[in-house]
C-alpha cells in the first residue's frame, strides 16, 4: 500500500538536509541556460559548479554528491567529457541526473545518448517526447526511435510517455521525471502526478534546465523518487506563487528565484500530488 504521508516526511527531510548541509551537485549543463541553473541550485540550498572540460569534471564529480549532466548545446569536447564522466561516475557509485534534451536531431547526441544506457542514470528528467524518444533509443517499452521533439520543445504528453517513464525507470532502477501541465515521477513502481507550475515556464528558457539540476542537488541526500518528486513539487510551488507578483517573463524569472528560496519544506510536500501503482 502506498503511503503518501511517508513520501511526504521523507520530502520534508530532503529540503531539510539540503539547506543545512549546502550539497555540491555539479553540472555540465547547456550552455544556453547555465545562470539560471547555477542560481536554481543555489536558491534551494546546494552548491552549483559547472564546467565542461574532462579532467575538471572528473574533479567534480569527486568533489560533489551528484552530477547533472544535459546534453543541449553540445561542443566537440563533450564527446571527450561526458563518457569520461560517467564511467567516473559509475566507478565512484555516485548519482547523476541524465536530461536528454533534443534527442534526435544530430548523431553526436544520440551517439552519447546511446552510450549512457549501460551507465544506468539515477534519474532522467526530460520533456514527454524526449523521454519516449529515449526509451526508444534504449530499446525499451513505450519508446519511439522517431522523436518527436522540436527543438528542445515537446509535442506529446505526459500521460503519452507514461510507459516509457514506467520501462525507463525499471531499466536504470532510478527514477524519471516527465515535465508537462501535470509532471510525472515515477519509480517504475509508484507514479505520482505533480500539480502546479506557471504558463510563463514555457515563455522562459532553462526552465526544464534548472529543474534538472535542482533534482540533482537533492540526489544527493534522498532516493531517486525523492530527490524527482521534491525537485518538481518546489518548482510547482514557485511557479505558482510567481506568477502572481510577475508581470511577463522577465519579472516572473527573477520571482520565480525568490519562491524557491522562500518555500518553506511543509509547503513544498503540500503542494498537490496524486499518487497511483505504476
């Protein structure tokens, strides 16, 4: 039987944890939105580091409790740095957050896209078409090897990538966040259905970016599922809050920053899920 309460203390305890132990979760992140995903983790409690380079990721990754890896904006040297990393990774037993941003649309993408399948993420957090996308890279149930993605833009559903998320989380043993109007965490065993977030998400950029990374700073003191569902049910909560006091996307971005500093752990546990048997 599933036990909400439970889920949410062990919420609580992560905000908790993070504010008083300020984790290192690294990045090699899209160059596109790297600010924003730095100030994210920070307003939360962690410690943002970003780089790009193999030598100064390994070092991260030594140095930190989890590492967010996004391949959007790719340069030639990721196709050195991230399979290093990984393996780094796999070797030392830490956590990471995989966000397959615009799978598809370029062979050294979905060249390293392919290759992390063997390197198990902790939690993969992408849009409903880039996690079905995924899956079918993967060879896995629900997954498509035609992407729908546009862009870094999705153009299905949440509860379209419902199988995926399901196939995905049970290959890796980690857990999947699906972003939507209604986001889905899953750890191939439970599905919870987080409510909330704001229009101007999507009138922003690094939105889905900084969701990763904050998932990652929580990687580093709860469970995969935790780690996802808290990460999303805060960014439910800002946006929400936000968008009240913001004008436009400009005013909303920087209030956005201010209610996930200001949410309190009870308020981020609170903020609406559904929970059901995957």
């Amino acid at each position: 039987m599933i036990n909400k309460e439970d889920i949410q203390n062990r919420m609580i305890q992560a905000v908790d944890t993070v504010r008083r132990t300020n984790p290192i979760a690294g990045s090699i992140t899209n160059s596109v939105t790297i600010n924003f995903v730095a100030n994210a983790q920070l307003a939360i409690g962690g410690s943002a580091a970003m780089t790009y380079l193999p030598d100064e990721g390994e070092f991260l990754v030594k140095a930190g409790g989890a590492t967010y890896i996004n391949v959007g904006t790719l340069m030639p040297i990721y196709e050195q740095t991230l399979p290093h990393i990984v393996n780094v990774i796999r070797v030392m037993g830490k956590p990471w957050v995989l966000d397959p941003v615009a799978i598809g649309i370029g062979s050294l993408r979905t060249q390293l896209l392919w290759q992390f399948k063997e390197y198990k993420p902790t939690v993969i957090r992408g849009n409903s078409s880039e996690i079905i996308a995924l899956a079918g890279l993967w060879g896995l149930d629900g997954g498509t090897k035609v992407s729908n993605v546009r862009g870094v833009d999705s153009t299905d559903s949440v509860n379209i990538a419902k199988t995926a998320a399901v196939a995905l989380s049970k290959w890796t043993g980690g857990a999947v966040a699906v972003s939507g109007k209604t986001d889905l965490i899953t750890d191939g065993s439970i599905i919870a259905f987080s409510q909330g977030g704001s229009h101007f998400m999507e009138k922003i950029t690094g939105a889905g970016c900084s969701l990763g990374g904050v998932v990652a700073v929580y990687a580093t003191v709860a469970s995969p599922f935790i780690a996802a569902l808290t990460a999303t049910s805060v960014y439910n909560l800002a946006g929400k809050r936000a968008e009240n006091n913001a004008g436009g996307p400009g005013s909303f971005q920087i209030q956005f920053l201010d209610e996930l500093y200001k949410a309190t752990a009870v308020d981020i546990a609170n903020n609406p899920f559904e929970i059901e048997e995957a």
